[in-house]
C-alpha cells in the first residue's frame, strides 16, 4: 500500500503571473501535466484572449517547477516557452 500511494503525486498549482500563495493543492495526478490539467478542470480560471492558460505546477517533495500552456478546447498542454 505504501508503494501505491507513493504513486500519486500531491502538487501545487497556479496561474502563471499570478503569487505564489494563490496555488491550489491537486492531489491524484500521476505527473505534472496531468496536475496542470486536473487543475484547470476544478478551478476552472479564466482564460486569456487565446482561449488558453498558463499555469506554473510545482511538486513541494522535490521544489521541481514546470510551466504548462494548456489549450481548454482541445485539452492539449505544452511546455511554456
């Protein structure tokens, strides 16, 4: 049970430009992109003038932060460039 639970990463996420302390807990996903993803389909946060989202997932364990540009129509996300 151990292992399976060290499976399921707990991260942090939030908008990108916006503090730090705005970030929202996203447990169950397996990776950062899916956190960014799981984020954006419970807070649902607005979206700039290209219908998309930039969001900053951070994993506290490890202090490793990724960036991700999320597309809401097609539910694709990209590394930030």
């Amino acid at each position: 049970m151990k292992t399976e639970l060290a499976e399921v990463s707990r991260f942090y996420v939030h908008v990108r430009g916006e503090p730090r302390d705005s970030c929202h807990p996203v447990a169950g996903a397996a990776g950062f992109e899916e956190a960014a993803v799981l984020y954006a389909e419970k807070w649902a946060p607005d979206v700039d003038a290209d219908g998309g989202l930039s969001v900053i997932v951070l994993d506290p364990e490890t202090g490793e932060r990724q960036c991700f540009r999320l597309d809401l129509e097609t539910g694709d996300a990209e590394p930030c460039a």
